[in-house]
C-alpha cells in the first residue's frame, strides 16, 4: 500500500475527528459569517475527509484480498 494513501486516510480520520469536534460551534459560525457560507465549508471540510477516509479502506481491503489470492 503506498505510503501516500496511509498517509491520506490519517488525515482524512483527523480531518472528521476535527469537524466532528467543532459542531458545537456551527451555529455560533451560521450566526457570525451567515449559514451558506458556513454549511458549504463544511460540506466540502467534510467531503475531503470523507473521500480520503474511504480511499484509505478501500486501499486497505484490496491489499487485504491481494493477500488473500
């Protein structure tokens, strides 16, 4: 597995613990630069880590079943 795939999925599991940690504080972000601007940061915060997470699984499970074989 390529270290830059090991290395992408780190940061995308920090990148949801971070957001999961700030959603106390949306509101007070909505309230501050408006919900748009705050709900598409996030959304695309989210998608980033989201897509780095599952990268790293999916790299993960296929060396798995090339083990397997």
């Amino acid at each position: 597995m390529p270290v830059t795939t090991v290395l992408l999925f780190l940061a995308g599991c920090a990148v949801m613990v971070a957001a999961a940690a700030n959603l106390a504080n949306l509101s007070a972000w909505a309230e501050r630069w408006g919900q748009i601007p705050v709900f598409l940061v996030f959304f695309l915060i989210m998608a980033l880590g989201g897509r780095w997470f599952w990268a790293g699984v999916d790299a993960f499970l296929a060396a798995l079943k090339g083990k397997d074989q």
